[in-house]
C-alpha cells in the first residue's frame, strides 16, 4: 500500500503557515518603517500625536528634544515612553499644557533648534575601532579580572558619541561595514551644556532628573532609572558631595547585596561598560549616587537599588555642572510634581504665553571628521535670540513661549575626587532581557507611557490654530 505523503506534507505546511506569515508580516513592517538620514532631516510636523513605532519624524524630534537640553535619552526614532516623558519635560519648562502629546505648540518650540541639520556624515577612524573588549561578563568574579570595561564594538562607542541606540546606526547605514575609513550617517546632537547647575530635582513617579541654576531656571532635564519598589530611592534633600569620572567599582557583599556566588569583596575596574558607567555623583546620602549605565536603551525598563542611573552622556554632562557642597539634591515624594516645587504652571490662557521662542545655535558633538548632510546656519552661539521664521505649510502659528537658550559659558571642569569607598548599589541588573526586540521594548516603553499618562494632572490645552494657519 503506497504511503499517504500528501496528506502528511499538506498538514505540514498548515503547522509553518502561521510562521512563514507572522515573517513576512515583520519583514513588511521592517520594511515600511525603513528611513534614511536625509529623510530624517526633511521630516515635518502637521498635527496630531507621533506615529506609533519608528519613524523620521519621531527621530527628529529626539535630536531637538536633545539639542534644548531636555534629553529623549537613546536617539532611536521610536515613540515610546522616555519620548513622552521628555515632550512632558519639555511642555512643563515652556509652561504649556503637560500631557507629553506631540502638538503645533511643541514643535514651534521645537524650531529654533532646527537651524543646523540634524544628521551628519561621519567617517570612522582607526582610533574609533582600538580599546575595545570582545564582551563583558555578567559575573563580577569575572569583570574584577578585566583591566576595563571598556566599548565591545565600533557602534556601540560611536552610539554613545552621538546619543543612538547602537542598533538605530546599523539602521541607518544598512550594510555598511563600521570599520576604519567607512563613512557612515549619525545624528548631529548639542555640545554638552556648560552651566551651574545648583538644584537637582529626581522625581520617581515620571522617572525625570531636572537640573536648575541659580536663577531657578531650568537647564537639563533627564530620563533615569530611579530605584525600585523593593529597594526605593531616598527621600528628602542631599548634596552633592564629590564627583568620580571613569571610577572603580567596589563590590562588598557584606554591605548591600550579593550578587551571584561572589562572597568576597572585589574592585570592579572603570569603563563605560562598568556597573556605574563612567561618571559617578556622589551624595550626601551613604551609599547613593547619581550615575551613568551600561545599559542606556534600558533606563525605562530596569530597575535600581536605590541610585538614580542617567545615559553615560547625561550623566557627564551633569557632572561637568554640579558643585560639591553647594549642589542640593531633592528626592520629590509620591504625588509631588517637579512643576509644583518649581512653581511652573500651565498659562491659563493662551495669551499670557509669549509670542517668540528663543533661537540658539546648535553645533554637532564634536568629532573631527563629521560634517553635516547639508549646508550648516551660520554659527550664533554668542547672538541675541531670533524670532521664529514666518508661519508656512510646515510651521503651524501658535502662541509660544520664550525658552532660555542652553547655557554654552565656559565653566571650570567639576572637582573631582576618588570614588567613595561606601559605593555598593547592587547594579546587575539581572531583570534585563538582554536579547529583547525592538517590538518587545516598545511594548513595554507604550506600557509606560499609559502609567505617565495618570502621573501628571493635565490642563486645559490650548486652542488649536485657526483654519488656513497650518
């Protein structure tokens, strides 16, 4: 009797067919969310909220959420939860509506950051591709042995130069080898800001680090990680008392936690890739800190013990403007905004927000061989601010309100000294999936931005422009 083989291959295939479709609708969806650098440069806003996944539009808007100082944390071009709570950021210190949706009254604010290009060129050099490590063990047994935690490839060092999630340059650079003399796009983020940073604000609940001058006005804004639920972060007001660029790390089990099967104390050596990135602010408070991490797509979806975690850039750049002993540092309570110990309010009515928006000239993080897409604005940095250019189809006409320009001063480097020997914030982040998709991180990114969107209350929004003024 012959074998039944039809019948066999026929179930077979029905068994694969909901695989070979869900591919084929991922390699689709790849493919309809594909953009390029220039693409990026041309997005423009009309109305409404940001698209859902990544798109060029989204990628612009964190380059100029970037650029004035309100950080989107990993440029990556996808809408998720660090976006909105920077737009959130963004709406409160211009004193607009907080509800972190994209609208005509943002990306006016937006525009004065646009006079330069938002991506460049970039060719990679031979020093780009030396110091790194094959791969960092998760084990501290295992780090303690390494002279460094150093970068594991080119696009994870260039990543962090130009503020990208290192999976959004192959993104934009697809098959491109990232060797020595390849030239590739990146995006073109500020310099760092050079400011006195005197009053730090760390509210949990939005997940925000916010850093005032002198003035009371706002001069950066952060995503971070800010402990758990299990081991919260501290309350009450600190001081900054010291700062540690590329610190050692030293691992106490008998102090905080114990990681692994690791009993014996051990001094974890430096490197972007350490348990506390490369910049560490000490605290008033023992044994926590402000610091960078090695993991900078993952600050919305980690968890600390206790410390406050910022992207490795942010955190340099808030060690390069806070001064030990004269520093505070707020922990804010459940329930507490940063908007009501500011005292920034919503405006009441659209005419008590200011007509202009401050211009301020936007360089790229420097690197000698990066050059922008298009011809750059002249540079401004030491001119007045100019008014808004003239409503046109891509700009709608909205009431606005004045922005301080990124401070740019020159300040003396922060003090640094020796890191704390107290320092054990268990850092192993050992919920991470370190294997995730960017599917899976938007999911939970949109999960968090459903929980941002009770944090704040809401005010009533302004009116959207009149007809024709689109």
């Amino acid at each position: 009797m012959p074998l039944r083989r039809a019948p066999i291959f026929a179930t077979l295939c029905l068994s694969l067919l909901p695989a070979l479709l869900a591919s084929t609708a991922i390699a689709q969806q790849q493919a309809a969310d594909s953009f390029s650098a220039a693409q990026i440069d041309g997005a423009t806003y009309t109305a409404g909220d940001l698209a859902s996944g990544r798109s060029a539009l989204t990628a612009k808007i964190q380059i100029l959420l970037d650029r004035s100082g309100t950080s989107p944390g990993v440029i990556d071009g996808y809408k998720g939860g660090m976006s909105e709570s920077a737009i959130r950021a963004f709406e409160r210190r211009a004193g607009l509506p907080v509800d972190g949706i994209m609208d005509p009254s943002v990306w006016n604010l937006l525009q004065p950051y646009a006079a330069t290009p938002v991506t460049q060129d970039y060719t990679i050099t031979q020093a780009d591709a030396e110091g790194l490590v094959d791969a960092i063990p998760v084990d501290y047994a295992e780090k303690a042995q390494m002279s460094t935690l150093a970068y594991t490839s080119v696009a994870e060092k260039l990543g962090e130069r130009f503020h990208m999630d290192d999976k959004f340059i192959a993104f934009l650079n697809p098959g491109v080898a990232l060797v020595p003399g390849s030239t590739i796009k990146v995006t073109a983020p500020s310099k760092p800001i050079k400011a006195e940073v005197t009053r730090i604000i760390i509210d949990k609940a939005t997940r925000r680090v916010a850093g005032y001058d002198a003035n009371g006005d706002m001069v950066v804004d952060y995503p971070a990680t800010v402990g758990s639920d299990a081991t919260p972060s501290p309350s009450g007001n600190h001081t900054v008392v010291t700062i540690a660029f590329d610190p050692n790390y030293t691992y106490n089990p008998k102090v905080n936690f114990k990681q692994g099967e690791n009993d014996k104390v051990l001094t974890i050596p430096p490197g972007p890739n350490g348990p506390v990135g490369n910049v560490w602010i000490d605290l008033s408070k023992p044994t926590y800190g402000i610091h960078g991490t090695p993991t900078p797509s993952r600050l919305f979806v980690n968890q600390s013990n206790g410390c406050v975690r910022l992207t490795n850039w942010d955190a340099r750049e808030l060690a390069n403007m806070v001064k030990p002993g004269v520093t505070t540092v707020e922990f804010l309570q459940p329930g507490t905004t940063i908007a009501e110990v500011t005292g920034a309010t919503s405006p009441e009515t659209p005419e008590a927000v200011a007509s202009t928006a401050a211009a301020t000239a936007v360089t790229a993080e420097p690197a000698t061989t990066a050059t922008p897409t298009t011809s750059p604005a002249t540079d401004t940095a030491a001119t007045v601010a100019e008014p808004l250019p003239a409503n046109d189809a891509t700009t709608p006409a909205v009431t606005t309100t004045t922005l301080p320009a990124p401070a740019t001063s020159d300040l003396p480097a922060a003090a640094t000294a020796p890191l704390p020997d107290a320092v054990h914030e268990d850092t192993t982040e050992s919920e991470a999936r370190t294997l995730s998709t960017p599917e899976e991180d938007q999911a939970i990114s949109d999960a968090l931005s459903d929980a941002l969107s009770n944090a704040l209350s809401d005010s009533a929004p302004l009116p959207l422009p009149e007809a024709g003024q689109e």
